[in-house]
C-alpha cells in the first residue's frame, strides 16, 4: 500500500510537471545530459560479469566525500569493478577527475521500469550511498535482488529531519531496505533511529571528508600552479569567499572594498556555489563598477589590476584554497546551513563562517571549540574579522595550524566504513528480479 501511494503520487506529479520539464529539456543542456541514462538505458560497458560495487553521490559535495572511501575500497578490493553514479550534471563533470572507478553514468529516475532496467543491468553485489539519498523504489527493487544497500556518510540535517519526521511511517517502511546505516556523528544516528531505522543497523564512523587530505607535496604543486594562474604576488593578501549563495556576495563585497581601503595588496577569489548564477554574480560587480577577471579565462590572459577573481569553474575551489590567506565559507550569512569546512582546515587556512552552519554542526564545532576557526553572529563583523586575519600574521598562521591538527585528529572514517562493508561483499552474490 505504501509503494501504491508513493507511485501514484510520482506519476502524478510528473504529468503535472511534465510542461515545466519538456521546456527545461528543450532550453537547458544540463537537463538533458544521460537522459538515457536516467531512464535506466545504461550502457553495456556497465555490465557485471563478476564482482562489481555500485557507489552513488548526488553532487560535487558527495563525490569529494566518497573519493578517500573509493581509494580505501580499490585496495583492499582490487577484483572488484566500482561503478558510481551522480545525479547532477556538475556532479558528473567533477567525478570524471576522478581515479579508481570503472565506469560512471547518471542515477535513474526513481520510476519502476527505470530502477529495474538499472539494476538489472549492473547487477552489484552491493550498493553504497553517500549522505542521505533515499528513492524507496530503487530500495525496494535492490532488496528485492538481495542486495544490501549500506547508507556511508550519513546524516540528517536539521530541516531534512523535520520534514521527514512528518511522514515518519513511511520512512519506516523504506529504511527496513537500508543493512546498514554509518552515520557521521551520534546526533545523525539518533536521528536516522528515531525515523525507524533499526538500532542494531546503525554505526558511527564519522565523516569521509576529514580522511581529503593531499601530501604536502602535492599541495604545493597546487599552490604554484595556482599562485602562477591567479598572478598572485608575494605580498598578496588572499581571501576566498567559498559556495556563496544569492544574497550573499553583496554582504562580501562591502566588506572587501572596506578592508581595501586599509589594505592595499588584498585579493578576493569569490566562488559561487552554483554554477548558474556566475552571470548573476558577473553582473552584480558589473553593476558596483568592480574591476574583476573570470577564472574561465586566466589560461589565456593575465590578471592586471582586478581584485576580484570570479571561480567560474567547477570542481577547483578545494585548489584554490591552497592559496588562500583567509576562507569564508558560504551558505552561512544566509540560511542555507553552510558548507564543508574541512576543505580549507585541512590545508592549514584560518577559516570564518557565519551563523548558519546547521548542516555542518559538528566539523564546526569541533573547530570552534579546538579555535581553529572564527564564527561571526552577523554581516557586521564580517569585515573586521577579515581584516584582522589579513593582516595579522600570527594570528592567522596560529588559527590555520590549529585547524589542520584538528582535522588530522579526526581522519579515519573511509576505513572505519570499509570495515563495515566488507562484511557484506562476497556473502552476497548477485541475484534477479
């Protein structure tokens, strides 16, 4: 009765929706990237013969988190095939980078006939998700093979967790699908519990993304390449405002062009989160009649006087940050719930953000309470605070080593994961609709 419901209410809303998503299709090229693919038309190179993993990120976000699991995985399993599937076209533009998968395509609709084609395609001894993705079809459908679903990385935000609260006996139901949850922190697992997720299925192992850590070697290589790039002298001051979001760039140009006033060898990276409001960002420093370059173009001219830089490509912000002096992140001036702070702590840089960071709480709070980085209450102290770390040296380097012994402290999580989903692989062969 539960996948009655839900059915009839998918196909419902896809016919209503259908207008709006025909246009989409027909006006925008993202949409109809691995449209095939979405319908669960895979292509034969994905086909199983053997032993095979199928890893799923919905975005940039999740594939930077999987990256250190899927190394961990390739080699304690190197017999393996691992197949990973995004659901945004930014997601799979950025998962091409990446090393150690076997094949990569698009995660299909939730629709029966899609979710069937896939899987029976693919055919996995396991499937591994990361975050909270949860399609109750394609759960039921896998169970149906026998095979087991693990939920890596998890965690329940506190807006997701209210709205999925309201529909708490259907989550029960769909959960039963998941063997096993391994949630990033003890706050994530009383949450996935108390939508009906079974106790003795639920684990903390902490957050992946703690485990991005690059050689120091290889960090440098990045920074010289991107100190070259961005022409940064130096006596250049960098400040990275990192997946900002609307209403947000204005709150970091005022302060900037403050802090310009005092200083005069700042520079500002400014990286909207996404990717589509790069021309709405473009034309808000057109409109305050601010010098800028586009990232986009810097392999072909140099920066001269602009002190702004527009990151205008994707998947870059984490090398960027290796040049940085002082990182803001994004999505906390606004109610958006922040993003992932580890990136620039792990590099060693002074990181800032604002009071909203509900969807990251405990990285933030570990560096706030180890003062690896600075939380302002509003817009207002945004610029002092700035200031401050551009200009005092000390200070900065204090904060940015802090935050890099702290997030050293806390790595672990991709092979704690991998313990747990080597009980599953090779006990469960697989099997057919």
């Amino acid at each position: 009765m539960i996948y009655f419901a839900y059915n009839t209410l998918l196909y419902s809303l896809s016919v209503i929706a259908s207008p709006y998503f025909l246009c989409k299709l027909v006006f925008t090229k993202k949409h109809r990237m691995g449209l095939s693919q979405r319908f669960g038309k895979l292509p034969e190179s994905l086909i199983s013969d053997g032993k095979s993993v199928w890893i799923h990120a919905v975005s940039v976000g999740e594939v930077a988190a999987a990256m250190p699991f899927i190394d961990e995985l390739r080699k304690t399993f190197p017999d393996y095939r691992l197949l990973l599937s995004t659901v945004t076209a930014t997601g799979n533009q950025f998962a091409k980078k990446t090393k150690n998968i076997d094949g990569l395509f698009f995660f299909p609709f939730d629709y029966s006939f899609a979710v069937k084609k896939a899987l029976k395609r693919i055919n996995p001894n396991i499937f591994i998700t990361f975050e909270t993705e949860i399609w109750p079809n394609f759960l039921k459908y896998a169970q149906n093979m026998k095979i087991p679903c693990i939920l890596v990385n998890g965690r329940i935000s506190p807006n997701s967790f209210k709205h999925y609260k309201k529909t708490k006996f259907f989550f029960k139901h769909i959960l039963e699908n998941f063997s096993a949850f391994c949630m990033q922190t003890e706050q994530d697992k009383a949450r996935v519990m108390e939508l009906g997720a079974e106790k003795e299925k639920v684990i903390v192992t902490g957050n992946t993304k703690f485990d991005t850590l690059v050689s120091n070697e290889e960090n440098e290589d990045i920074k010289n390449k991107f100190t070259k790039l961005f022409g940064i002298e130096k006596n250049n001051k960098v400040i990275i405002a990192g997946s900002t979001h609307k209403g947000e760039e204005e709150k970091v140009l005022d302060a900037f062009e403050c802090i310009c006033q005092k200083v005069s060898n700042v520079l500002l990276i400014l990286a909207p989160r996404h990717p589509e409001r790069f021309s709405e960002v473009t034309k808000l420093l057109k409109d305050r009649n601010t010098a800028y370059i586009l990232r986009s173009t810097l392999d072909k001219t140099k920066r001269e006087k602009q002190q702004v830089i527009i990151l205008d490509t994707i998947g870059e912000l984490s090398k960027a940050y290796t040049i940085a002096d002082v990182v803001f992140i994004g999505g906390s001036l606004v109610p958006t719930g922040g993003h992932n702070v580890i990136e620039p702590a792990s590099l060693g840089k002074p990181v800032v953000f604002g009071p909203y960071m509900y969807n990251f709480t405990e990285s933030a709070k570990l560096l706030l309470e180890g003062k690896g980085a600075i939380q302002i209450p509003d817009e207002s102290k945004l610029e002092a605070c700035l200031l401050k770390l551009t200009t005092n040296s000390e200070y900065a380097k204090q904060m940015g080593d802090t935050a890099k012994r702290i997030v050293h402290e806390n790595k672990g999580a991709s092979k704690r994961n991998l313990e747990i989903i080597s009980e599953f692989l090779d006990k469960h062969p697989p099997s057919s609709i």
